[in-house]
C-alpha cells in the first residue's frame, strides 16, 4: 500500500504536509529520527500513521496531561477506540483495570513520570513496543526552554527496553539543544529531519508602551480590531483571569481564561469550546495551545515578553495553520523583562538546597525534589551541581536577552529569528508582508468579527416582538 493510500485510509488525509512523508518513511525503514517540524505541521500524523503501519504499541511521552488528553479525544473521535492516556485523570481503579488490559491498545500516552514507575514499566516489558514516541522533546535537555528533569531518565528507559525504535519530535530546538538531547536519550544513531521554524504566512509585529497602564489600553483595541479568532498569552495566572473579564467587559466578543491551576474539566471544556469557534479569545498561560486542533487562529499576542526565542515561536506558530495569513504581536511596556528575571529566580534550583538534610527534602514541592533526586543520581559533586546551576542561570540569562534583542532589532524581525535558530533569511520578494520593520500593517489583520455586531438576546427580541422578524 503507498503511503498517501494508508494516510487516506487510516487518517483521512490526502495529501501530506511537509516532512511528514520523510519522517514515516525513516521509521518504516527502522531508523530513528530526531524530527524538528515546526509548529502546525501535524507532529502527531507522523506516529500514527506509522503506527498503523507497524505490527505492535505506540508508547507516546508527552509533559502535559492536557495534551495527551486532547489528542486521546481527539483520535477517539477519528474511531480509534485503542487509545489511552495513563496519567492521574484516571482513577485508581480505572489505572489498575487499563493497566491489566494494556495489551488492548495500540496508542499508550504516558507522561514522563508515569514511564517510570515500576508497575506501568512492568506491564509495558510484556508488550510489543513497536514505536516509542518522545513529544515536546526540548523537555529533555538542560538547555531547553521547558526542561523537565523527568525526562533526562528516557535514556535509562531506552537501554532498558533494548533500544525501540524511536521517534524524537520538537518544534523549535537551537542546535545545542538538539545535541543535548540525542545525548541524553543515547541516541547517537538518529536520522535528523530538520525542517525551518519559519511559519511564512504569520506577519510579525511589536507594539512598545512607556507604561503598563497604555499596554492594557493598547491590548484591548487590538482585541477589539483584530479578526477572531485569537490567544493572548500572559506569564501571569491572575492577570490572564483579569484580562478575559476586561475583554468580556470592553468588547462583545466571547471570551474564557486558561491555566494550570484550573481544575481539568474546566481546562478541556474550555479546549473544546475554543476549537469548536464557540469563543473568540482565549486569555491565557503558556499551558494552552499544545495540542489544539484550531486551523483558523488569526492571531497570537503576548502581552508579557517571553523567556526565550524558543518558547516565542513555539507559541505564535499556533495562528494560521490553514495556511492563512495571521499575525503574530509582541506587547512591551518599560521593564517588563524583570517579570521574567523573577521567574526565572524562582523556577531555577537554589543552591543552598544541596546542603538540606535527608530528612527536611519531603518538605520541598515536587519539582524541587525530583531536581534534588536527579542531581543526587548523577554522581556529580556538589560544586560540579553548582557550576552547572549557575551555566544554566547564565544561559537564562542570555535566552531573555536575545528575546529583548529580538523586541529592539530596527533590521527584520523574521530574519532575526531565522538566525537565532542557525538558518539564512528569507526572500522577501517572496514574502512582502513580513514584518512592521519590513512595512506589513496591522489593519491588514483588523477585520469584521460576527459576534462584534450581534445584537443582545434581548434587542432582536423586542425588533422581533414590534417590527417581526
């Protein structure tokens, strides 16, 4: 069976995106691959497919419950019954009657620290793992914007189960990243399918402000122009909730708030809401959006300035996957880069913790334990901990700054980050709305919102009740 006849068989599909058809053949073939497509692309067609194709389980990792979650609904909905995602939605006996009958499936989504418990591992050994799936790989390396030292143990994992075939994807990764990680995972023999992060069709904009007070005024008349749908993205909880009740307040458009803190129902209706185009704009953390099965999203905005180049691309690459044009906005306001200095200070590990007596190290949040547990198992000693702490504070350090620099270039926004990530700029014959610094113009993006101009339930009523329909 050709390819192209599978994908419209099992997945709908006629045709391919590119690099997708690269990467399932590397697979077919027996080869590992480290795939960076970016994002939009249809990461998730490339194991599937695959998978369908292969005789045995598909034991996918991925960092968050909400994402796994969606993309188990998501292939549910397509038919496929032999899915599941063991994780802590599940409770405790319907994670000991799935794991009973894990032999039933052939899609198993698994976070990190699930993988390694000793159970979920002992029923896996009896499987036949025909592909072992790592998502959101950038969570691996130390050098990562969103590193999790959970998965620095995928390594361990791979030797143990006798090295799968493996399946490495990300959306964004520098080329010390992308080492680092095949480092990490041992995986010293990956086909590298490497496409650009460049999303051609998304315009790239930068709004500055002298205060905070003018950046809310300005978000709100964005909001208020900008063809729907939307995600604005804030790197506070609270000021997300304050926001979307603005929003709501200020404009007629239909709003809702996402973050972590949510209770997960609340998160998935929300999903579901937004992909359905019951909601114009979602006011959210950098939780949302993985996942998201939203062709139409006309623009992204961020109203705080990213950590990194990284985790910016990952997230304005979620507007215009139907290949439209869409627009991509970064709000600044004097000082806003000591929100994220702040946020690093406290993701980072203090050092001091490395003297915290045995007994005392329970008390830490998880996170701070499990950093603690995997410096502990890395034999390193405690000024080589330090040393490597401090790399990683300096190298924050450096990300944000390119973020700013990034927000202050006069020269070509798009080409600024096609440099970051080690490749040529574009041809802007070939792309004449690129960037404000380029000449693209915001009002290209304004556009009549039908919600906008929709009467209230109660005034077609009374036009109804005295006029007639």
């Amino acid at each position: 069976m050709r390819l192209e006849e599978a994908l419209k068989k099992y997945l709908g599909y006629e045709t391919f995106r590119p690099g997708q058809k690269e990467v399932i053949e590397t697979a077919l073939a027996g080869k590992n691959s480290f795939v960076m497509l970016p994002t939009g692309t249809g990461k998730t067609v490339c194991y599937q497919l695959t998978g369908y194709l292969l005789e045995g389980a598909v034991v996918i990792i991925s960092p968050l419950l909400s994402l796994m979650q969606d993309q188990v609904e998501r292939m549910k909905a397509y038919g496929e019954k032999r899915v599941i995602a063991i994780n802590s939605f599940l409770a405790p006996q319907e994670k000991v009657a799935a794991l009973r009958r894990l032999d039933q499936y052939k899609f198993i989504f698994l976070s990190p620290e699930m993988l390694m418990n000793d159970t979920v591992k002992g029923r896996l050994k009896q499987l036949k793992i025909a592909l072992f799936v790592i998502d959101e790989a950038h969570c691996i390396s130390q050098w990562g914007h969103d590193f999790r030292p959970d998965y620095l143990a995928l390594g361990d994992f791979r030797a143990d189960f006798e090295y799968p075939l493996t399946m490495v994807l990300t959306a964004t990764a520098t080329e010390r990243v992308r080492q680092d990680i095949l480092l990490q995972l041992q995986l010293n023999d990956a086909e590298s399918i490497i496409y650009s992060v460049d999303r051609p069709n998304i315009a790239l904009f930068t709004r500055r402000y002298a205060t905070f007070k003018e950046k809310k005024a300005g978000l709100v008349e964005l909001v208020r122009e900008l063809k729907s749908p939307g995600i604005i993205y804030f790197s506070s909880k609270r000021l997300a909730e304050e926001f979307q009740q603005l929003i709501r307040s200020e404009t007629a458009l239909e709003s809702a708030y996402y973050h972590g803190d949510m209770q997960a129902e609340s998160r998935m209706m929300i999903q579901q809401q937004f992909s359905r185009g019951q909601l114009d704009v979602i006011c959210a953390t950098s939780a949302f959006g993985m996942g998201i099965d939203k062709a139409d999203i006309r623009y992204v905005i961020h109203f705080h300035l990213p950590g990194d180049l990284e985790a910016y691309v990952q997230e304005i690459g979620r507007a215009g996957r139907d290949g439209e044009k869409s627009a991509a906005i970064l709000l600044y306001a004097n000082g806003d880069e000591m929100l994220q200095r702040q946020l690093a200070d406290k993701d980072a590990l203090d050092p001091a913790l490395l003297e915290l007596p045995a007994e005392l190290v329970g008390s830490l949040p998880e996170t701070e334990q499990r950093m603690l547990a995997h410096y502990a198992e890395s034999g390193l000693s405690k000024g080589a901990i330090r040393k490597r702490l401090e790399e990683r504070r300096h190298w924050k350090q450096q990300n944000l700054a390119a973020m700013k620099g990034y927000l202050e270039t006069e020269g070509c926004l798009r080409a600024y980050i096609l440099r970051y990530f080690g490749e040529e700029a574009a041809d802007k014959e070939q792309q004449p709305d690129c960037c404000d610094r380029d000449g693209a113009e915001i009002t290209h993006y304004f556009g009549t919102n039908e919600r906008r101009n929709e009467q209230p339930d109660w005034v077609r009523y009374l036009d109804e009740l005295f006029v007639g329909p």
